[in-house]
C-alpha cells in the first residue's frame, strides 16, 4: 500500500511538473497567446476587448492560478480556436487516440514478444536473422515516411485499404458493415505506429529469453521431459515478463509522441492533431488541457507498469527497490 | 521524376494491366521494389473512365470534400479559418453573392440571393432592399428585415469585435417598413455602398438571447438555424462537418442537388492526393502547382485554374530601426510613468519617424526600385510555381476597374537596378563584392513564416540574385507567433508576406499613415504625400469614374516609390474528381461557390472505393 502512495505521490508530481513546464514554456514564447495580435484588421481596442473576453487580461501567474483551481474540478477551460469547452474538445478526441495507440501497443507487444521468443528459442534462425539485422532498420525508420509510403502503396496502389480517417464518409447500415469498416480504417495507422515499436520490445524479449533459458532450471525442466514449447511459451515468457512490463511503460511517451506524426498523415482525429493544431493557434487553454490529458495517460502507463513489475518481483516492493 | 517522357507514359499503361497486380511477398528484395514503385508519381495511378458530360443531372447521393484546416466555427463572425467562411456560405443565408471575376476581362458581379429588387439612391445616403418571401430558417421561422437589422446590430457590437466591424460605420441604421423590405440610411456617402450593406452573412434573430460577449464560447454548430442550401447535420471537431440539404432552403426541392456534403480535414498533401486518387475524397481546392500538375495526368480527374485573389509580396520598414528602438523605450518609460497597462504605438508618431529616421536602406524610394529591378520575378514563378502565377504591377488586381490594364509591372533589368544603388549612395568601395554607404554594408535581414516553404525557397531564390547586385541579403525563417511579434513590433528589416484581396479597393488600409500605428498593416509605415492624398480623395468619391482614375494615379505613384516588391499573384488549383458535375460555378475566394447546383454522375462513389 505504501509502495503504491509513494508512485502515486510521484505520478501526480510529474504531471505538475509537465503542467507547469508547459505554461512557462508558451508564456515565454514570442506572439499574442490566442493569435489575436496576427488579425491585423483589429484595432487596439477591439484586441484589447477580445484579451478581456478570453480572460488574457490578468497576469500570468493569476491565470496559472486559476487554470489549476478549475482543473482540478474538472474545468479545462474553453478551447480560443476552437470556442468549446476544452473537456469537450478532448473527449472528442480522445476515443481515436486510445483507439489508434492502444491497439498499437497490443500489436506491438504481441509481434515483439513473438518475434523475440523466437528468436531466443531458435537460435540461428530467422527469427533470429530479423532481430539482428532487419529490425533495427525498422526501429529507425520515421512513422512519418512509413506512414506516407503505406498510405501510396495499400491505398492508391493496391487499393485494399482506405488513406486515413475514422470511418468512411457514408457509414454502412449494418453493424457488422460498420464495425468492418471502422477496423479497415484502423489498419493502415494501427501498423505504422505499431512496426517501429515492435523492434525494441522484440530485442528485450530476446534478450532477456536468451538468459533465461540459459538457466539451470529449463535444462532440469527438459531433462524431466517437459515439452520444450511450453518450457520457452509458458514458463520462459513469465520469468522473462518483468523487463517487457518495464519496456512497456518506458516507451510509451515514444508511441503517443509516435501517434502525434501518424494522426497527421492519416487524418486521424485523435489528441495529436488537437494538440498540433492548438499550438499552431497559441491555444493555451487546450495546449495545457492537452498535455494534462497526454501526460496523464502517460504518467498512469507508467504508473502502472511499476505496479506490474512490482506483483512481478516481489523484491521491488521493499524499501529502495525500484522499477528497472 | 517521368514528365512528358513518352517511355514513362509506356511504363505507366503496362503496369496498369490487371495481370501486373499480382505481387508476391517472398522475401524483402520484391516488397522493396513494390515500395520505391508506388513512390514514383505517376506509375499504375486508379483511373477510371470520365463520364459523359451529357448524362442528364442526377440527383442524391454524398460529395466528399477535403480541406486542409477544418472550419472551427459555424459562426463566421467568430471564426478565424477561411474554411468557416465557405462553410458559412452554404449555411447562412447572404444578400448578394459577391462573385470575383475568373478572367481578364471579367468584372465583380453582386449576385442576388437574399434579395430581389433593391435601388441605392443617387445621394448614396439610403439603400431600400427588397427580400425575397419563401426564404425561411431550418427551425421554420421566415427569414425577414427583423434578421438584417439584427445583424448589423451585431456586426457593430464592440464586445464581439468583428474584423469587418470599419465596414458597417457608416451605416446608421435599418429600418423594416414591411416584413421583407429594408431600408439602410448612411450618415456619409461611400463608394462601395452595396457592398458594405451586403458584407456577410445574415443570422437570425433567434440568436438574440445568446450575449454578444459569450459568442466566442458558444457551440454555434448545434445552436445556428440554417438558410442557405445545406445544414449542419453533423460537426466533428477538428476533423469533419457534415452538410445535409436544407429542405427549408428556398431552392427546393429541385436544389441543392446534392444530399450531402462532408468537409474532411487532410492536413498531408500526400494523404490528400491519394484520397482523390483512390476515390475517396471528390473535391479538394487549395491545392500547389507541383500536385495540380501531377494530377492533370490522370483522367479520372478535373483540375480548375483560378487567378488568385491574393499577391506574396516583400515588404520594406522605411524607419531606422535603431531610431525606433530608442524612441519604443522612451514611450513605455512614458506610460510607465503615467500608469498605462496598454502602451500603443500612435501612428503620426510612427510615421514622423519615417521622415525623420528613415532605413538605411529601405528609406530610400530608389534603394527599393533597384531591389524590385534585380529580382527576376518571372523566373521566381518558372521555378517555384511552375509557370503558375502572374507578376502584377500594383496591389489593386486586374481585372478590377480601379487597376489600370495599361500598367506594366517593372522588368528584370539588373543594370538599372545597379544605377538606382549608385545614385543612392550605394557603392562597392573596397572591392569585396558588397555595397557599402557611410562604412556600412549593404546589409538586411528578411523574415519568412518558417512553415512556408514556398517563401522559403523564394527568398533563397532572391538572395542570390541580389547578391549579384552587391546586396547582402540573410534569411530567417521564424515561426508563426514570432513573425507577427516581430512584424508589429518593428523588429524587421524585410518580409515575406500575402495579402488576401478584397473587391473593395482602400489602399489606405495598407500604405496609409493611420495605419502605421499598433493595429495597423502599413507595418513598414510607408509615408508619402502624394500617394496619401491620392488614396484620401479615392476612398471618398463616390463617382466611379472618378475614383478609378484617382486610384490609377495611385497605382503609378506606387510603382514609382515600390513600398512592396510585389513578388507574384499565385493561381488556385482546385481538382474534383469527373463524377462531380458542375464545377466550373468554384471560385477562387469560395471553391464550393455554386454547389447546391452540381451533381454526381455515379452515386456509388460517395462511400469511397
């Protein structure tokens, strides 16, 4: 109980810390924080009654005061470039993001676990080859191109699956019409986001699977005629899950940072293109309500693969432990 | 890259056959050969085959339309994205559509569409409009003068702070005699009478209970009646609007055509080619010349070329900057002293500065004639729009009547560019290439949006043929909010920039001294006698005849003093794929002008494939 207060404390910390970061960070930068000064047809009355209205008059510190009073009851604000609340901008939002990230983390954790098992079982193999050689260019390459490159070739080219957006424009009548269309939309954004992940979790795997199965206990488990399969699948993987749990929380930042650039290319309407767009606009009200949302799904991940690691390995939870 | 390449066309037809289509992954050499493939453009595009142009008007079905930033308000007088406009323009009902002309010989045409008569009295003090009497919101209420007088209510509301607000001053009032009749009364005459009573969109009095002040917090995409041909049916924030036909509008049933229109955001150019490529978007406008070009190859595809309503022109800061800063820190001192949160810039401060502390450089009318004269403009849009623009000689556009057609801009004429230098002073004394007056070079610094790469290109374009000329020229490519920071606070040698250019001619918005203070656009703060009474005396006259001629001479006495170099007048590229009939009614201040009459040939391809 104890170990989980003490992340708890840190995560709420971190997210402070971001908050406030990002504040002095957009209050320091050059330019009107709503863009207002970049209509020169308004004069320097009417600019000063538009600050008025968008609550830009006060000072500074007034406004982080009362950004954090309100956010903490829930009240982000109202969007300047987007005139609504700001919760209701990324609620919006946030449904494509969890969508589009989520199952990209699946994929990639379940290809890099594949991948990496493989490889430590079967060593010379193919598996093995990929690990060494062809994934490491993978990890390098940026979703940005990968993401253009699989838009040219599986939709224009090939045409098996549309460029980008959440859903076709005339949506399907049946609900089996609908939820197939949905996830051919998801496929092409889902797949770049997921490939250059699934690289480092696949090394990790490897890695850590060929020291496990190095250990005295898998040739005991195979001299007594257990099956080699589920010696590496079963018992392997569990020995092998706490640095995967950690990898997982680790890269993290790395696949929202990833879904910002995919969002993009693909039209997606997640919180990447929210956030690009409200930077773009010195929105601050929803760049902040942003990042309070990205990093807290964030700091949360984290915060969960610590506890993972530590029902994992018992050894963490005492004092001075930590997540590796 | 395969041009006009006759073995590229080869290429292209024998990788369209259905038999190349099998490709098989075995090993990676293949996929990779497949990848580099599909990147070259124009191998194997999807096209399909163009419907005839006779086929009778259909009716039905959804068109899908790509923008590049989605509208952020149903309401245009809060809204900051053109995309709104157009948005507005299917929605809200207008009393005149404001038609820009699309050829050199055109004119600007005020198409009725709220109204049906009106008269404007020859004092132009009084303007008596007639309204149309099937015109009716969505929630069922007729559309009446009660709406008009409303808005301008509305319009002139300083807590919304309109952008256009300078436009409806003169108007005193609206009076509705009748339901369907209004009467404008003008405290003064303005040349532009009908324009400045039509200027945008009316909104219905329904509104009325929603204060002024909270306007730009409200969700007007779920709150706003609709009038026009098409309602909001759906507004996804950020990535889409749903258009559905307004059976209220005053067209029906036989217009609009379309069911549905959807605006989707495609910030990727890529993205976005692709999705018309494959069918998946039917219009999109806004697009450069490089995409305009590759798509005028493929059939299955309608590419539009409008002149743009807009000019990229390099602005020039006539005042010291060195003078400026120091006189900039006395002021706040000043208003520190006297307990002043807002410290502005007045303009006759900022334009005495001009005459007394003139730019080096820019000061000086012949320093900046002999920069318009070495920079070859014509081979700036050669290179970098692909042929696609014009140069124009002044910032009032052909074909309107205040432009004088007779007018040529300057040529590329770098040996009296180099005169004009000499004559000002500007000499290469010690022989290493660059200008030097009074022990100092002939140096600036010109600033360009960092996420334009276009201007970007441009300005490396216009260094090295000023270069030529003994003027050492640095770019600095800054983001957004930094320009404009710098813009306004005078920080600026040189910039590139566009304006966007309206029917309503007033130069003294740009070049007047007024407008050299905070909140102005004569950011270089221009000043001369002679243009200033020229532009006073054309704003003012009401005689149409008379105020082009005026604003001709203008034009001549801009040529001659240069405060811009005006760097090219873009074209617009708009393409729409061939089953959308109808088109050609697009323009280029609103691509989706006229779309309640278009149709599609082919229902089928509104859900994509």
């Amino acid at each position: 109980m104890r170990f989980v207060a003490a992340r708890a404390v840190h995560a709420v910390a971190t997210l402070l810390l971001v908050v406030t970061l990002a504040f002095v960070v957009l209050e320091m930068l050059p330019g009107d924080p709503a863009g207002i000064a970049e209509d020169p047809s308004l004069g320097p009355a009417e600019q000063a009654r538009l600050r008025a209205a968008l609550g830009l008059d006060q000072p500074p510190a007034r406004r982080y005061a009362t950004f954090l009073a309100h956010a903490l009851q829930g009240d982000l604000g109202v969007s300047i470039s987007r005139h609504r609340p700001v919760r209701d901008v990324l609620a919006a939002a946030l449904g494509p993001t969890v969508q589009l990230a989520g199952s990209a983390l699946v994929l990639s954790v379940l290809l890099g676990w594949l991948i990496g098992t493989q490889a430590a079982s079967r060593p010379g193999g193919l598996a093995e080859r990929a690990v060494r050689t062809l994934l490491p260019a993978v990890d390098a390459v940026p979703p940005f191109w990968l993401g253009l490159v699989a838009i040219l070739l599986f939709a224009w080219r090939l045409g098996w699956l549309p460029a980008g957006h959440l859903a076709s424009p005339t949506p399907p009548e049946t609900w089996t019409a609908l939820l197939v269309d949905r996830l051919r939309h998801l496929v092409l954004p889902v797949c770049v986001l997921a490939i250059p992940g699934t690289a480092p979790v696949a090394r990790h795997q490897w890695s850590a699977m060929r020291r496990e199965l190095r250990r005295p206990w898998v040739r005991a488990a195979l001299a007594n005629g257990v099956a080699r399969g589920r010696v590496v699948w079963l018992r392997g993987t569990r020995a092998a899950l706490l640095p995967l749990i950690a990898l997982v929380g680790l890269g993290l930042p790395a696949l929202v940072g990833g879904a910002v650039v995919v969002e993009v290319v693909f039209a997606w309407p997640g919180l990447g293109r929210v956030h690009q767009s409200a930077l773009l606009a010195r929105d601050i009200p929803l760049v902040l309500g942003g990042l309070v949302c990205v990093s807290g799904a964030v700091v949360a991940g984290r915060l969960l693969a610590d506890l993972l690691s530590a029902w994992a390995d018992p050894r963490l939870r005492r004092p001075g432990g930590g997540a590796r | 890259m395969h041009g006009d390449d006759p073995r590229a066309r080869t290429v292209r037809r024998r990788r369209t056959r259905p038999g190349d289509r099998t490709i098989r992954f075995r090993g990676a050499a293949p996929l990779f050969v497949v990848l580099l493939l599909a990147l070259v453009p124009g191998c194997g595009s999807r096209s399909g085959t163009a419907p005839s142009d006779e086929q009778a008007p259909g009716r039905g079905g959804t068109l899908v339309v790509a923008v590049r930033v989605a509208p952020d308000a149903a309401n245009p007088y809060v809204a900051r994205t053109h995309a709104s406009l157009e948005l507005a323009n299917r929605t809200l009902p207008r009393l005149f559509a404001e038609i820009l002309p699309a050829t050199e010989d055109g004119r600007v045409e005020l198409r009725p569409e709220l109204v049906v008569d009106w008269t404007v009295d020859p004092d132009r003090r009084r303007v008596e409009l007639t309204l149309r009497d099937d015109a009716r919101w969505s929630d069922g209420q007729p559309v009446t003068c009660a709406d008009l007088a409303f808005t301008l209510a509305a319009q002139k509301d300083p807590d919304l702070a309109w952008a256009g607000a300078e436009y409806k001053q003169a108007i005193e009032s609206v009076e509705c005699p009748e339901p369907h009749r209004a009467v404008y009364r003008f405290s003064r005459p303005t040349p532009y009478t009908l324009m400045d009573v039509n200027d945008i969109h009316v909104l219905p009095r329904s509104i009325a209970d929603v204060p002024r002040a909270e306007w730009r917090r409200t969700d007007w995409a779920a709150r706003l009646p609709a009038a026009g041909p098409f309602r909001i049916a759906a507004w996804r924030d950020g990535a889409e609007v749903v258009l559905e036909r307004n059976d209220a509008y005053w067209g029906a049933p036989e217009l609009p055509r379309i069911d549905r229109i959807v605006l989707r955001a495609v910030p990727e150019t890529t993205t976005l080619l692709t999705q018309l490529l494959a069918g998946e978007v039917q219009f999109a406008s806004g697009l450069d010349p490089a995409s305009a070009r590759r798509l005028e190859r493929e059939p299955a595809i309608a590419v539009l070329r409008r002149p743009g309503w807009n000019y990229v022109y390099l602005g020039w800061n006539t005042i010291d900057p060195e003078a400026y800063r120091a006189w900039r820190r006395g002021r706040e001192a000043a208003c520190r002293r006297a307990g002043q949160d807002a410290c502005p810039d007045p303009p006759a401060e900022i334009a005495r500065l001009a005459r007394e502390h003139p730019h080096p450089l820019f000061g000086d009318a012949r320093v900046r004639r002999a920069i318009t004269l070495g920079i070859d403009r014509r081979q700036l849009v050669d290179a970098h729009l692909l042929g696609a623009a014009s140069v124009p000689p002044s910032p009032i556009l052909a074909p309107l009547p205040e432009h004088d057609p007779a007018l040529e801009p300057w040529p590329y004429d770098p040996d009296r560019a180099r005169r004009e230098l000499q004559e000002a002073g500007w000499l290469d004394r010690d022989g290493d290439g660059w200008l030097e007056r009074d022990g100092r070079v002939a140096r600036f610094t010109v600033y360009v949006h960092a996420g334009n790469r276009l201007r970007r290109d441009v300005a490396l374009s216009i260094k090295r043929q000023l270069a030529d000329l003994g003027l050492d020229m640095r770019i600095e490519p800054v983001e957004s909010a930094a320009f404009y920071a710098r813009l306004f606070g005078r920080q600026m040698d040189a910039w590139i920039a566009r304006w966007r250019v309206s029917a309503r001619v007033d130069m003294t918005e740009l070049f007047g001294e007024a407008a050299c203070g905070t909140g102005g656009a004569n950011f270089g703060c221009f000043v001369d006698d002679e243009a200033a009474t020229l532009a006073a005396q054309a704003r003012e006259t009401t005689d149409a005849e008379r105020r082009h001629a005026l604003w001709h001479a203008w034009e001549r006495r801009f040529r001659e003093q240069q405060p811009y170099t005006l760097l090219f007048r873009a074209d617009l590229f708009a393409a729409a794929r061939r089953e959308v009939h109808g088109i050609e009614t697009s323009q280029a201040n609103d691509a989706l002008a006229g779309v309640e009459s278009w149709w599609l040939a082919s229902q089928a391809t509104a859900s994509g494939r």
